[in-house]
C-alpha cells in the first residue's frame, strides 16, 4: 500500500510539475504575443504621425506658404509705386516681416519633412530597388531615430551603393543596422573587387568622413574579403532630445 501511495505520488507530482511547465509556456507565449501586439500598435501610431505631419508640412507650404509669398510681391509693388516718403520705412518694415515669416514658414516645413522621414520604410526602398546583386538589410532599431543619425545613414547607404554599382563586381552586399545601449552601428559589406584604385579616395567616402565627424562618431574602411565600411556614433543627450 506504502509503495503503491508513493507511486501515486511521484505520477502527481509529474503532472504538477508538467502543468507548471505547460502553463509557464503558456504565459511566455501570451507574454510575447502582448508585446508584439503593443510592437504593431506603436509602429501604427508613428506611422499615422508621420502622415499627419506630411499632411500639415504640405498644407502650410501650399496655403501659408503662397499666401505669404503674394503679399510679399504686394508690398514690394506698393513700395514701387508710393510717393510718400513717410511711407517708405513702414512698407519697408511690412515687406521685412514678411519675408522673415516667409524663412520661417520655409524651416517648419523642413523640419516638419525631415521629421517625417521612416528609416527602415526607406533603408528597404533602397535595397527593394538595387538590382545590382542580392542584397541582405538587418535593421534592428527603434522606431523613432534621432534626425541626424537617420540622415547620416540614409546618405551614407545610397553612396555605398552607388559606388558598389561603380566601382565593384559584388555578387553580393549586406548592410546592417543597429542600436546598441550607448551608440548607433552602421556596417554595409560586400564580397566584390575594387575595380578602381581610386574608388577608396574618392569625394563620396570623404563626405561620408566628415558626415561622422561631425557627429563624434568613427568610420572605417576595408579591403579584406570585399569592401567594407563600418561606422559607430555614440549616443548623446542632444540626439535624445531631437526624437
């Protein structure tokens, strides 16, 4: 009886056991499924405020922006034509103004373009339309990047590929993108030949130099196995603040 008591024991005790196991997967399972759902409402609502500030960026170049632009040409015609000398500094200042707010009009709207600019969406664009050899993307970053580093990706990307098309016989190319806790990475490799000894000097590389330098960052060029650039920035509380 003892035995067959202890026997019953141990196949509850598996089951127990078993059931933990099952309903911690199950859990785990939930756990994830919550954050890829919290994942795709995130990339929803960033996607819908980039729309909406592309909405507004156009919106106020095509109103703001031509209403201002005509009353420009207005007071410089009414300056052109007035007689009265006490006039003159009036319409002068009226003119002023007005093409002071015309400048700042021109630099929401940029801001408001820039801002509205999607990393990935366009890093895959580019790599959907280079048709040179296949080509790998590994984007592992947020979904809001700080404007300068996108932009310094973006330009960086399209010059690399560009120069690949003109300077190598890649059949292949790779480009990874990531954030890590205290920098950001950017490494785009291919397998080819350089089939210019000045392709390494050129103005593009120089430009994608100073582009890092200006950011603190590093960027590193090789020859082994293909053509490589790798580049680190560092992370600050300016690009925080530009999110």
């Amino acid at each position: 009886m003892l035995e067959k008591h202890t026997s019953d024991y141990d196949q509850l005790k598996e089951q127990y056991i078993h059931t933990i196991d099952d309903q911690t997967e199950k859990n785990m399972l939930l756990s994830q499924k919550h954050e890829a759902l919290l994942q795709k409402q995130d990339s929803e609502i960033y996607a819908a405020a980039l729309q909406e500030r592309n909405r507004i960026a156009r919106e106020i170049h095509d109103n703001v922006g031509h209403m201002l632009s005509r009353a420009i040409l207005l007071s410089g015609a009414i300056r052109t034509i007035n007689k009265e000398e006490s006039l003159q500094e009036p319409l002068r200042q009226l003119t002023d103004t007005l093409s002071l707010a015309m400048d700042n009009i021109r630099t929401s709207v940029h801001d408001l373009h820039d801002d509205s600019v999607n990393l990935k969406e366009v890093t895959e664009e580019l790599t959907s339309s280079f048709t040179f050899c296949p080509i790998t993307l590994e984007y592992d970053m947020p979904i809001t990047v700080p404007r300068t580093i996108k932009y310094a990706f973006l330009s960086i990307t399209k010059e690399a590929l560009s120069n690949i098309i003109k300077h190598s016989n890649a059949t292949a190319v790779s480009i990874l993108m990531r954030e890590h806790p205290a920098l950001w990475q950017l490494v785009i490799q291919d397998n080819g030949t350089l089939q210019s000894p000045s392709a390494t000097e050129g103005i593009g590389l120089e430009n994608m130099k100073e582009r890092i330098r200006k950011l603190n960052g590093t960027i590193t060029f090789s020859c082994e196995n293909g053509f490589s650039i790798f580049i680190a920035i560092p992370k600050n509380k300016k690009e925080e603040s530009d999110l």
